[in-house]
C-alpha cells in the first residue's frame, strides 16, 4: 500500500532558523552584476571561490546539516558574491530526478512510527523534497520489493525500516538505489543504518530500576537474533545485571510474537500469575509496557508499589497513564534529520563505504518505576 504523504506544517521555532526567501534576499547584500549574455556562474565557481568541494556547496544549497557554521557562511557569502543562481529543476531534469523519497514501513498507527512519519514529511518539505510513504505490513515478499529498489517507483531514495527481511535476502535483492535503513534489522548489510544505540539505552533502563532497589527484573519483547531490535534491547539488560552480580532468570524472560498493547496485557496476566512477581517490568516498548501495566493493575498489582514498569518511545500517551509510564525517548527528530542526510549523500553519488549512525536518546523518569531508594 501507497500513500501519499502532504507535507506537514513547520515545527515550532522553524522561523528563527530557516528565514523565508524574502527575509534572506532583503537581508543579504546585493549580489554581483554579470555582464549581459556571460556564462552562468558555475557550482564549481562558488566552491573556488570560498575553499571547499562542490559537494559542500551542493550540501549548503540543500540546506543539509553536516556543514559547519563558518563552512556554511563562507559558502552563501561566495553564492552573494558571484550572484550564482542553482537551478534545481534543470538538474533534476538532467539527473532524471523526481525530488521524491520513499519511507517503507511495516505500520503508520504506531506512535513511534506515525510521529517519525510526520516528522520525515515536514524535514524533507523544508528541502523542496516530497515523501511516499509504502505499508509493507511486514510482509517478507513486499520487502523483498523494497529492498528490490526504485525500479518500479518514482522516487530518489528510500527510508526502510525493515523487520522481516534477513541479511541475505536484502543482498539478494539489493540494486543500487540509495537506500537507508533505520533499526538494526539488516545490520552489517550493504547499507546505511540510522538508530538509537539500543544495548546502550537498555543498560541506562535496566540501572534506573536497580537504582529504584529491584534485584529481581523482567523483561518483555525480543530475545533472540532473529529480532534485531529486542534482541539489542535484551543484551543491554542483561549487560547491566551481569554488572550489578545479577543473573537473568529464564522464567522472567517474555518472547513477543507482537509489540502491541494486546501482547503486553497477555504477558502481563502471565505476570501476575507467577509465583514470585518481579520488582520490575523493563519492555521492548511502550505499547507493551502500557499492555502489561494495566493487566497487573485489573488482577490488583500495584504500579510502582509492587512492580515497577517501564518502555521505550515515549509513546504520547505515556506521559498520561496512570501512573505515567518512565520511557527511553528517541530523538525523533534526530532520526528523520540523519536518514534524510545519509540518503541524500548517496543520492549525490557518495560511495564511501556504508555506516551505522546512533541519535541521542534520553531516559525520562515518571510515576511507574517509583521514587530512588536504598536497595534491599
């Protein structure tokens, strides 16, 4: 499934750092007058001029931002100069570009993966640039066809996030369309990889609840290769117990077949039926986390008093459960800015070697893992 994706709004604050063309022409000095009939100044001028590669020009045209500062002044003070005028639509005439990029998901309703859709469309609209966003439901085949390239679509790039597609089959399938891939699913693959650091964020988790004094922790989403994600997530929190002399107990692990509230309400009936509950709940997610948290309140568990819960993505809704869910947020706008850089590049005929690219995080504290306390 296509869909097209209306570029969103500018975010809040967007004024004060990318003025309008009418507010950079009455701010700029008037630019160079070329004699009538002259040739047209050049890319490769304006690089002369200020002492940097085309590529960094182009990458200041585009408003990309892996130039620095004074880099970046140089460059549009030589554009003034020499009065040089991109033209964008020639060039993607002649490139036989469609100013279009591709985002191939699994689902749009998630909150993570809705907000960081909305999130690429108003990033990519600030470069003139149009996003497509393709369901793939998870479908093996219809990654394959992803992973397969922009043979049959319209589009410069595309941003994947696949979740069914092993590493072979991605080789297999793999044109030469620049392609980013978001997650760790395909990591080591003939790609760029845009993520959080996951083992890292996961220990960050894992020790903000032994902080708390739990010394008997669940965990709940993915534990095996096959889930890339989960499976990093999982390592981490077994890291950070290995460090505190804790081992993970088999009977406090949860595979996931989903990461759905359903699934977390499932595991967290499981839960509370276990002989000897856990002081904290640490999940894959925040639907999961959300899933589990209510299943232990409706059999009368206590949220934090007994068990302690938390997630990842900081879901929208999180902050207003009761109690209010403490969650690991991405950068989500970190993510759309990097997968929209590294596409680009490639697009620019960059062939450096491939590269894995982590984005902030941060922990944020809420009601459900309680106040800090001495361990028991």
């Amino acid at each position: 499934m296509i869909l097209m994706a209306t570029p969103a709004k500018p975010e809040v604050g967007d004024a004060a750092t990318h003025a309008s063309p009418q507010e950079t022409q009455q701010s700029a000095p008037r630019a160079a007058i070329r004699p009538r009939g002259s040739k047209p100044v050049g890319i490769k001028e304006v690089a002369a001029r200020a002492g940097v590669s085309w590529k960094t020009v182009s990458n200041v045209v585009h408003e990309r931002s892996n130039v620095r500062p004074e880099t970046r002044e140089r460059v549009l003070a030589a554009i003034r100069e020499l009065g040089y005028r991109p033209n964008l639509a020639g060039r993607q005439l002649r490139q036989g570009r469609t100013n279009t990029l591709l985002f191939a998901v699994s689902v749009i309703n998630s909150p993570y993966f809705g907000a960081l859709a909305e999130t690429l469309i108003a990033r990519a609209e600030r470069r003139g640039i149009s996003v497509l966003i393709e369901l793939t439901h998870g479908d093996r085949e219809a990654e394959r066809r992803i992973a397969a390239g922009a043979r049959h679509r319209s589009v410069d790039g595309i941003i994947f996030n696949p979740i069914s597609l092993s590493a072979d089959d991605f080789a297999a399938a793999r044109d030469d369309t620049p392609l980013v891939v978001l997650g760790e699913r395909l990591y080591g693959a003939n790609a760029d990889h845009v993520s959080i650091d996951n083992v890292a964020s996961a220990r960050e988790l894992t020790q903000h609840c032994l902080d708390r004094g739990a010394r008997s922790l669940a965990y709940v989403g993915g534990h095996e290769p096959r889930d890339a994600t989960g499976y990093l997530r999982f390592q981490g929190f077994r890291e950070q117990l290995r460090v505190a002399g804790i081992e993970v107990e088999p009977s406090q692990l949860h595979a996931t077949r989903r990461y759905d509230r359903e699934e977390g309400r499932m595991i967290g009936a499981r839960i509370a039926n276990a002989v000897h509950l856990p002081d904290a709940v640490i999940c894959a997610n925040d639907l999961l986390a959300m899933g589990v948290m209510h299943e232990l309140q409706q059999r009368g568990v206590s949220v934090p008093g007994q068990v302690r819960v938390a997630g990842w993505d900081n879901a929208p809704e999180s902050e207003y459960l009761r109690p209010a869910l403490t969650t690991i947020a991405p950068d989500i706008g970190g993510v759309a800015e990097r997968a929209i850089d590294e596409v680009l590049r490639r697009i620019d005929g960059d062939d450096t070697p491939w590269r894995d690219s982590f984005v902030p995080h941060r922990l944020i504290a809420r009601e459900s893992t309680g106040s800090a306390r001495p361990p028991r």
